[in-house]
C-alpha cells in the first residue's frame, strides 16, 4: 500500500480547492467522465478504463505466460515504442533488474546499439495504440527487413502490442504475427497496467502479478481512507510551475521519467500545468524554489510505497490534479503540432537531408542562434529567459554513447538559477513536448543535434533516420519558434569532441 507524508506544505482542508479534490476523488471511483468539465466529457468517456486495470489486467495471466514459454529461447528483447509504451516497461525492467532495449529514438547511433545481438536470439516487442507512430512504425519496418535478410520467420521474432481495429493489429494478423490487444479506453500515459506495461515486463521475466497486486491493494487504501491521497493531490495542485523528483534510495530507478511524462503531458495545457524537474538527489534543483517530491527520506511531499502502488496513486493523483487545475489530463492538444512540421519537412526535402548553414561555427560545434562562440551563446540565451521561465535541454543524440551530455543540465541550472529540464529527442515529444508548447509561455528551448557517422534506410520510405531524426528536431523547433520563444540548436559536428566543449564552455559561465 501506499502512504504520503506531506512534511512541509500546508493542507488547508477547509478550502475550496481542497473541496474539489475531494469531490473529484468520490467521482473518479464512479468512473464519472464530467469531473474535468464540459469540454472532456468526449474525451474522458473513453480513457477511464485505467481505473480497473488492477483487477481487470489478470485476464492477461494466461497470454502472457504463453507468450513468454513460446519465446523462452530469446536471449535479447527489445522494445519499440514512445512515451507511455515505453517509459512503463523501462521502469519495471529497471526496478527488476532486467534487461531491455527501449527503442525510442530516430537516432542511427542509438539503433545501432539496439543491433548488439545475434538475430536468431532477438525478440521485439513493437508497441503501438494506433499504430502510426511514426517511429515506432520506421523501427517495426526496420527490423522486419533485418530478420527476413537473416532468413528468420517474422512471427518467431515479433510481437505486436496495439488496440483493436488499428492498422496495426489488422496488417499484423494478416502477416501471422502474434497480436496482444490492449483496452482501447486507456490513454497512452495511463496504460502501464494494461497489455502495453504489462506485455514487455512479462517477456523478461517479470512477475507481472506482483505488479496488480500491489496497485490493488494500494487503490484499495485510498478509497477506503482517502485523506492522504487527497493531501498529497492539494499539495501539488497548489503547488507552483515546478516540482523536483527524485529517485535517490527508493529501489525504482525511472520512475521519475514515467511520472514526468504522466503529469507534463496530462496537464500542461491552456498555460497551466506543473511541470516535474527530473533530479539526481534532494538537495538538487532548488532553483525557483519548487514543491520536492520524493519516494522515500525527507521532502516535501514523500510518497511511499512499491511499484504497482506507484503507477496507480500517480494515476489517480494526476486525474485529481487535473480536476483542480479545471484542465483535461487525458488529452494532448499539442502534440502534433511537431509531428506536422515533421511531415512537412520531409515532404519538403523529399527524401535528402538538405546541407544547413549555422550562423556562426565554434571549434566542432555549429551555431544556430545568437553568439560568435559556444560560451557567447549560451550567454545570449540565458539571458533571453523570463523571470519566471525554465530551460529545457532537447538531445536529439544516443542516450548510450553520447550520456554525457547529461551533465549539461546541473551545469545549467546552476549557471542560471533556473530550473532545468533533460529531454532526450524525439522521445521526451511524447512526454514534455506538450508542456512545452501547451503549459506556461516561459519555457527557453536549447536543441542539441549531432552529426551522424552512421545511417541506415527505413524500409517503404524515401528517407533514413538520420533524415527523420533532424525533421523531428527541426520540426519541433518550427512549433516553438512560431511561438517565439528562445531558441538555441547546436549542432555537434563532432560528437565526441562537441559534447566536451560544450560541458566546459556551460562551466564558463
């Protein structure tokens, strides 16, 4: 089960904000869809199946263990998917200590890592709601190349997890390939209990029924004895802009990067929203002095409690918060403002990454933005962000290879006195991407690309992921552009050498 400990934030329960929690907690149990207001009845009515998932996922038991005697022979599992089929099952593996390739990025470098192992020991998991993901369907078309060039049987070497009806699972039912249907009423961001959390976590060995167990017994708890869930959900309804996560000494290593994506994306829109700052320990980010949120030891709010215990209480918490905020958690108005650049910028270059001209070029890194040096820019840009604003770093780079580029967000926050998010691109689209553009207008976006050494081709397409990967980036940064934010894109003509140039130039500062 879990508890919360509100340590420091006061609770007034005698307020009217406190009075709409507490009355959107007793509704959410019914499975009310008008709790968020007219304009989500539509989309609520559909996305509410998450609360049964606890119970109503044991129907997966049978399938799974099925599945995971069929393919005990694979020794590598690599998931393809975005956003909340991915982040989900990172954590779990994580937490478990197993292993998982969660490919979610474009990036050639990264796929290539994903390429580590024998063919005939692969086993991917591709993993889809609709199925048209972009890149989840570029790696799906990738590897399904890779394992007829080896000779190997699509169907003993892929598993598709999507909804019913999609594209998806009719083309892949038609190939023979394994389909496992997920509840097409729960959102992507909400689905970690449902097949798409489930599925991946199974096939590498996980005991998914620990998993309910534990999110039951803790639903349980808080409808029985509500007052702790309805404190913690006041304390970060009240909050300010930011709040910093932590994973320090809790056992659950990721969780912070699924709730970040759980809480930016449900409620950063119509310039409202908390926006979590992903942090190593307590004692970081303490710029702009935000709520702390951590899962055990000392902060501001502390919210114990195993795994399955954490996926719903976040859950549930974030539907709450967004009661309170008088916003739709389960929408995403903004995410395809990226994907549509994205489109038009491939339709543009029709097929071939076009030769760009940086504004000014700094030992071996190119700079698109103000400033005749790496340090002079990142000058130029910090002193661009609002009084109130946050930076958020967007590395569209191998987050194996190239994760020392990290670092760059202590640095800055530290140079700024500003909060700091890290993204790594195209995932953190399907996470914060819609903060950025639906939440407050004070955000200041810092774009790292890199060259690539390596490409490979997208099956059916005109275009490789070198290609896709800067449309993505780009793309992106025509939505925030048309919104005229601050907006710096270097570009690491060596990736090796830029990322340590731009480490010590951000140390100068």
């Amino acid at each position: 089960m879990s508890s919360f400990l509100s340590q420091v934030s006061p609770v007034d329960r005698q307020s009217t904000l406190y009075a709409r929690i507490s009355d959107a907690h007793q509704r959410l149990a019914k499975k009310d869809p008008t709790i968020w207001g007219p304009d989500a009845v539509a989309e609520a009515t559909i996305r509410l199946n998450w609360i049964e998932l606890p119970e109503k996922s044991r129907e997966l038991l049978p399938t799974v263990d099925a599945l995971a005697a069929k393919h005990r022979d694979k020794k590598y599992v690599v998931l393809a998917g975005m956003g909340g089929s991915s982040l989900g099952p990172e954590v779990i593996a994580q937490t478990y200590k197993k292993e998982l390739f969660i490919l979610d990025s474009t990036d050639p470098h990264y796929l290539e890592n994903a390429l580590s192992a024998k063919l005939e020991e692969t086993l991917v998991i591709v993993s889809s709601k609709s199925g048209s993901t972009i890149e989840t369907a570029s790696a799906r078309a990738f590897f399904a190349n890779e394992f007829e060039k080896a000779g190997l049987a699509l169907s003993n070497h892929m598993i598709i997890v999507t909804d019913p009806g999609s594209p998806l699972d009719k083309e892949s039912r038609a190939q023979g390939l394994s389909v496992i249907n997920a509840d097409p009423n729960v959102g992507g961001r909400f689905s970690v209990l449902s097949a798409f959390g489930l599925v991946p976590s199974a096939l590498i060995g996980v005991d998914i029924s620990i998993l309910l167990d534990s999110a039951s017994d803790a639903k349980r708890g808080f409808l029985n004895s509500p007052q702790a869930i309805l404190d913690c959900a006041y304390v970060l309804a009240s909050a300010g802009q930011y709040l910093t996560f932590t994973d320090e000494n809790c056992g659950m290593p990721g969780l912070s990067d699924w709730i970040e994506q759980l809480v930016a994306e449900s409620t950063g829109k119509n310039q409202v929203g908390r926006l979590p700052v992903v942090v190593e320990n307590i004692q970081e980010g303490s710029e702009d002095n935000p709520l702390r949120v951590s899962f055990t030891g000392n902060a501001d709010c502390v919210v114990s409690g195993d795994l399955g215990a954490q996926f719903i209480t976040w859950e549930w918490l974030t539907a709450l918060v967004g009661a309170a905020l008088e916003i739709d958690p389960f929408n995403q108005p903004n995410v395809t403002e990226a994907k549509e650049q994205t489109s038009a910028l491939l339709a543009e270059w029709s097929g071939t990454l076009p030769t760009f001209v940086a504004d000014n070029t700094d030992k071996s890194i190119a700079i698109f933005g103000k400033g005749n040096s790496i340090l002079n820019s990142l000058q130029e840009f910090i002193s661009a962000i609002p009084d109130d604003g946050y930076i958020a770093i967007m590395a569209y780079l191998d987050r194996i290879d190239d994760v020392q580029i990290t670092e760059l967000r202590k640095i800055l926050a530290a140079k700024s006195k500003r909060p700091v998010t890290f993204g790594w691109g195209p995932r953190f689209l399907h996470s914060t991407g819609q903060f950025h553009k639906g939440g407050q207008r004070n955000g200041a976006f810092l774009q790292i690309t890199g060259k690539c050494e390596i490409d490979f081709a997208i099956p059916g397409k005109n275009f490789g992921f070198e290609t896709l990967l800067m449309a993505q980036a780009l793309g992106d940064g025509r939505a925030l552009e048309s919104r005229s934010y601050p907006l710096l894109r270097l570009h690491l003509n060596s990736r090796r050498d830029g990322i340590g140039e731009l480490l010590e130039a951000a140390r100068q500062l």
